[in-house]
C-alpha cells in the first residue's frame, strides 16, 4: 500500500494533523503544490473524493484545491518535496514511498526529504487515502495455477516484508514491521471506502480534472 | 516472377493493371502498408459514443490543448527562426575569429532530442540547480519567494527549451541559402543604393524566406511529434492530450479523434509547405552563382559576432551536455553501470537495428520502383510512403496498435478454428510493434538517402543494360544496387540514431518489461529521478553526434 499523503515544510507548518477537506479550505491559499492533475496517483484521489462527497461537492472542493495552488500542477511528487524545500510551497500531496526514497537517495534529495514532514491526512470521519499494488488474473489465464502461486507469494510475509524494506510501503498484513522511516509517519488507518467505488470514479475524476481546468494552474 | 512489361508498351486501351510491373506493386504495397494506420484512425474515431469530442468536457479538453500546442508551436518557430538566421547569415557573409569552428558547432544541438532538453534545463535552472544557486548567492537571497527566477516548467519554458534544441534545421537552411545568394543580392542591392538593413530587409530576406520553409516545417513537425519535453514541463499539448485521453481514460475513441486533429493539422502543415516551396516569388538561376569571399569583421565587430553565434551552441549543447555529465557522473559514483541499463542499450540497439534494416530494404525497392516505373500511380505511391516523418509517433500508434491487435485476434481465432493452440499476441503485442512503427515513422529518411543516391547513378547505365538485355531486376541487383553501399551505409546511420532517440510511439508500443534508454530515462524523469537516467541521456545523445558528423561531412562535399 502507498498512502497518498500531505508533505509538509517542516520549519513554515505547525500543525500535525490535517483533512484532504481542509486542503480546500482558505487557510492554504497559495501554499499548496502537486503534480499533473491527471496523473494515476492523483485521479485516483480525486475519485476517492468524490465516493465520499458525491460529484457536486468534489468539484467544489477541487476547486478549492486549485485555487490554493502556488504554482502550475507539473513534475513528479518528488518535485513537491523540492517544492517545499526552496519555499515555494508549503504543502504538498504526495506518495509515502517517496519520501524514504529520498530520504535514503542522494545528497541534494535527502536535503529536500530533510525540508519535510509527513502528515497522514484523513477524510473528515474516515482514513487515509492509499493506492495499492493489486493482483488481477485474466478470465482466460492459461496459466492459472502457476498465476495462483504468484499471487500468493505476493501477500506472504516474505514478499510483504520486501514491499515495506525496499520501498517503503505499507504492507498489506499485519505484524509485518515497517521501515522505521515509515513507522516514524505514524499509525495509517486506510479509508474503509472499498477500491471498486473508487475505481468506479476514476473517470469522473479524470474528466472533473478538465472540466475545471485543474491543470492550468491557480488564478486560471 | 513476373516478367517486365516492355518499356515502350504504354498503349492507352489497357488497364492500369495490367500495365504494372513487379516495381509499381511493390510501391504501391509498401504505400499502403504506410497508409492503412492512418486510416485505421478514422475509424476508430468514429466508434466514439456519446457524442465525442464534441460532447462537453472532452470539448473542453481539445480546445485547451489545441490552444497550448499553438502557443508553444508558434514560440518555438519565432525563436528557432530569429536564432538559425542570425547565426545562418552572420556564418554565411562575414569571417570572424572562431567562424569555421562554429560553422560546425551550431549543429551540435541536433544531438539532444527535445525531452532530455528539458530535463537538463530543469535540473540545470531549477530552485537547487548551479545557476539558481550562484544567482542566490550572488544577489544574497534566501528563499525561492524573495525574487523571481525563469520558470522552466512553463509554456514559455518549453518553447526556450525546444527551440534551443530544433533552430539547426533553420541554420543549416539559412546558411546555404545566404551562402547561395546572399552576396550577390547584397551587391546588388547597395550598388543602387540601399543601406545594408535595407537591402537585408528589402531584397535578401523575401528570396531566402521560401527556402527556409522546409526546415520551418520540420521545426514544427518535430515540435508536434514531442511528448517527453511538454509533459516534462506541464504543458499539455494536443500529443499529451491523446496519451492521457486514451491511457488515463481509457478512451480510445476520443484520442483517435484528437489523433484526427493532429492529422488535419499536419496535412495542412504540408500542403501550406509545398504550396509555398513552389511559388517562389523570385528565383535567381544558380549561373549566377558567384562565390564571393565574406567581407571580415576584426575588432569589437568580430568578437561581438562570435559572442552571438558562440551563445546558441552554448546554450543549446555545452549546457545540458554538461549538466548531463554532472548528473551521469554523480550516478555513476553512487550506482556503477547498472544492468537495467545495459539491457535497455541492448533492446534499444536491437529494434533500431531491426528498422534500420527495414527501411533500407524498402527503400531501395521504393526508389527503385520510381527508377524504373512509366506510372504517375507509382510515383505518387513512393512519395506517400513517405509522410510517417510528418506523423507524430502518438498518432501513428494510434491506429497501427489497434490494427495490429485486430490482425493478431483473427490470427489467434484462425489458429484456433484450424485446431491449433492459440499463439498470442505475435505483432501487437511484441518488439515487432515497434520496429512497423519506426519503419513508417523514418522511412521518409531511408528513401530520401536512396533516391537521391540513385538518381546520381546515370541513366545511360541503364540504357546500356537494356541495349544488352539485361532485365531490370538484374540490372537493380548486380549494378544499381552495388553501387549504392555507401549511400546505404550513410543512411543506415541517420535512420539507426533517430529510431534509438524515439520516444512518444515507443513507449506506448514497447512489450511488458522491456525498455529502451530513451522510456527507461522517460520513467526515471517520470519518477522525479531524472539523474538515475542521465547516463542512458548521455548515450542517446552521443549516438545523435554521429549523424551530425556525416551530415557535415556531406555539407562540405557540396
């Protein structure tokens, strides 16, 4: 699991706690940097936003999100660290693994992880939003024993404990441990919303993000 | 074999068919094996349901995208104008110290394609890069809000960035063509008495202006074929529109109906060249050619013009050379040369030199054909075979990769109902994807190389070979064809180091697990990790150096 979650600028943010509603709200106007809004990772979100507020409301809040933008929707999340780390933002979306892979990467992306903190956000009443890496098997699979065994290998402990060393992922069980980088986030509690209602969304999502115009960037 | 039909049989009564040769057939293959995606596109455009493009957002979404195109399409053409025909006509007319070095040099940025242009000029300019940080320390600033800085992940970034790398086209035309004319304009305009800008602007410029538009056009091809730079930079263009309304949306309908967009432009974009290729205001007979040595320039006027055409090289190839230097070396400490690189070297050199291969081979039938062909069918055939170079990588896979998996289910359902096992996806689905995506895309390359090969062979040998009743056939491979080798070397080069730069059709061609260095550095970039890329950049880019070296090689002889 990758919780999509708030980077935070360490030295220009008080608070530890945060709401992907609040995100909207005007306490961060001009502060807020992500990446293209029609990225996989991002549409994903918003598809969860609208399973929870219905379409009306997350075009509202989208919106809000857009109008609190520093700058254009461009780069990669590990430009919202960087984002942060020079001042031009001060908070941004991005996924968890990430920051441990910055963290542990070169001099000038450990100083832009070193910038940050992670904030898990919530919805109001409910978790955080996650992206998963997910198993799918052909109806028609002509392998389908040998495609059974790699799909539980997947979810042992061994392929799990791999997930959460090498990249920095929730592990998808339990009593699996974590990175202590990732540990340090704090406890994760994923939405309850299942993955088919957002799946559902995905392309409301992606034609929200046009029909705002979310990618032109704030003041647009 | 089918045997020629008699050169002088071109009786009117008979049916075209019928007066086909073996050449005429191949040609007209190989035309529609080029054609058939491109109207594969129409269709699938017309599948659309609930209104397409035209139902709201998607119309949205077209517009918007077609308006950035414009922008950056326009900027780019203005920019890359203004650098290549100041540099073209400061070369061409005058000597100044360093003249004959940068005569060379100012190709030099043809190496760089535009997406890893834009990732040096990111890493290069950005908040953390050498040139903010000297400009911060400089100016004794601390944080990115206290001052303003360029802006690279922009529109107007991109256009900077894109031209830097595409002017080439337009110095290499400006050059000759002042080279050619220039001078003697110029004489003549000042003997009646007009100052030197005046007959710049009055005389030299309007006869120049019509062959710069060959390279105008290739400046915006290449700028509407771009994916990796414009994505890169935030700029969603009308090719970044179709990769996200089919892979983010899984609309194919809607991105074979921008894809028809794109196309519409392009047809148009050629129409508007060849219209004004052949209507040339003014021509001058090139008897009047009278080479004329270039007046120098000594002093602050030299050094002034040095400066000037010093800063395109600079900016356009030093720089993100350098930065990629940086950046790869850097890697290289931390990493070593990892073996996913290395693989990526290998399957890229794999499938370029599969389309190498490819190419050439139709391109020698097609020039051939034209040789040898009494048909205008034939003629138009070889020249449509090849308009892949106009067609942006994303268009073209746009209505190849359905075809191909159309090809590929009723092959699976034949095998089937003949009793066999199913096969799998043999062309969709495979490296051969992208090898029919890079023969369509550079044939245009291969056939240009041939042909003018060819047509510099004399007729007379052909005339010789019939007088003794030798068949076109034998006459093609045992003394046209010999004699093209080093034509053929020469183009095997060019066509090899642009299929190893492509992009846009690659990476939505390219198999599971499998990777080029130009889609393995597009998703270190994609990732935010650029610099884990940058030595696979600096391959792709000192493989575009060797073309360059022909090039000027070729430019000398004439």
């Amino acid at each position: 699991m990758r919780a999509r979650v708030v980077y935070a600028s360490k030295s220009r943010v008080k608070q530890e706690s945060i709401t992907y509603e609040d995100l909207a709200g005007p306490a961060w106007k001009g502060r807020i940097c992500i990446r293209d809004g029609q990225n996989a990772y991002n549409t994903a979100l918003f598809a969860h936003v609208i399973a929870r507020l219905g379409t009306e409301k997350a075009e509202g809040w989208l919106k809000g999100v857009k109008a609190n933008l520093a700058k254009k929707p461009s780069g990669g999340d590990r430009d919202v660290a960087k984002d942060i780390a020079s001042g031009q933002c001060d908070i941004g979306l991005a996924n968890t693994y990430y920051f441990g892979l910055m963290s542990k990467g070169g001099s000038d992306q450990k100083a832009w992880a070193d910038s940050v903190k992670i904030i898990l956000p919530t919805f109001t009443d409910g978790g955080t939003h996650v992206n998963v890496s997910g198993f799918a098997m052909a109806k028609h699979a002509p392998n389908r024993a040998n495609a059974q065994k790699l799909a539980e290998w997947l979810v042992s402990d061994a392929a799990q404990a791999l997930y959460a060393r090498q990249n920095y992922e929730h592990p998808v069980r339990s009593g699996i441990p974590l990175d202590p980088l990732v540990s340090g986030f704090g406890e994760l509690k994923p939405d309850s919303t299942p993955l088919t209602e957002i799946a559902k969304n995905r392309k409301a999502a992606s034609d929200l993000v046009d029909k705002i115009g979310f990618n032109a960037g704030p003041g647009s | 074999m089918t045997t020629t039909v008699p050169r002088s049989s071109t009786g009117t009564g008979r049916g075209i068919l019928a007066r086909m040769t073996y050449w005429d057939r191949t040609a007209l293959a190989v035309a529609a094996f080029v054609v058939l995606p491109l109207v594969a596109i129409v269709g699938f455009a017309a599948t659309a349901a609930d209104g397409g493009l035209l139902a709201y957002p998607a119309r949205q979404v077209l517009a918007s995208s077609a308006g950035e195109t414009l922008v950056l399409a326009t900027g780019v053409l203005v920019l890359a104008l203004v650098i290549g025909v100041c540099s073209g006509w400061l070369i061409a007319t005058y000597r100044f110290p360093g003249r004959d070095i940068l005569a060379w040099a100012l190709i030099l940025p043809f190496a760089i394609p535009t997406y890893i242009a834009a990732y040096a000029y990111v890493d290069m300019m950005d908040y953390f890069g050498p040139v903010q940080s000297a400009y911060r320390a400089l100016m004794g600033y601390q944080m990115r809000r206290e001052y303003t800085f360029p802006e690279m992940r922009s529109p107007g970034g991109a256009i900077v960035v894109t031209a830097l790398v595409l002017y080439p086209y337009i110095y290499i035309a400006s050059r000759a063509a002042f080279t050619l004319q220039g001078a003697n304009l110029m004489d003549a305009a000042r003997n009646l008495g007009c100052s030197r800008m005046e007959a710049l602007r009055r005389v030299v410029l309007p006869v120049v202006a019509p062959m710069l538009v060959a390279g105008a056009t290739l400046v915006l091809l290449e700028t509407l074929n771009d994916i990796g730079a414009s994505q890169y930079l935030g700029v969603n263009t009308l090719t970044v529109a179709i990769y996200t309304t089919w892979l983010g949306k899984g609309n194919l309908a809607g991105a074979a109906q921008i894809a028809l967009t794109v196309l519409a432009a392009v047809v148009g974009l050629l129409w508007l060249e060849r219209s004004l290729r052949n209507n040339p205001r003014f021509t001058l007979g090139s008897r009047n050619y009278r080479p004329v040595t270039p007046p120098d320039l000594t002093g602050w006027r030299g050094m002034g013009a040095l400066a000037l055409v010093t800063l395109p090289v600079v900016l356009g190839f030093v720089m993100p050379v350098a930065t990629l230097i940086r950046a790869g070396w850097r890697q290289f400490l931390i990493d070593g040369i990892e073996r996913e690189m290395l693989q990526a070297l290998g399957n890229t050199v794999m499938v370029a030199s599969l389309a190498t291969v490819a190419i050439l081979m139709l391109a020698t039938l097609l020039a051939f054909a034209r040789r040898f062909t009494k048909l205008a069918q034939t003629r138009a055939a070889v020249r449509i075979s090849g308009i892949g170079y106009a067609v942006p990588g994303t268009v073209l896979v746009i209505g190849l990769l359905p075809a191909l998996g159309q090809f590929d289910r009723l092959l699976n359902d034949g095998m089937i109902a003949m009793g066999w096992t199913r096969i799998g996806l043999v062309l969709s689905g495979s490296i051969i994807a992208i090898v029919v995506a890079y023969t369509i895309r550079f044939l245009a390359i291969g056939l240009d190389q041939v042909d003018t090969g060819l047509s510099s062979l004399s007729r007379n040998t052909d005339f010789a070979a019939f007088t003794l009743g030798c068949p076109e056939h034998r006459l093609a491979s045992h003394i046209l064809a010999p004699a093209l080798r080093p034509v053929l070397a020469g183009a095997a080069v060019l066509i090899f180091v642009d299929c190893l730069k492509e992009l846009p059709a690659t990476l939505l061609l390219r198999p599971l697990n499998f990777e080029t260095l130009a889609t393995q550095l597009y998703g270190h970039a994609a990732r935010g990790g650029f610099e884990d890329g940058a030595m696979a950049a600096l391959l792709i880019v000192a493989a575009g150096l060797l073309p360059l070296i022909l090039m000027n090689r070729m430019m000398e002889r004439r």
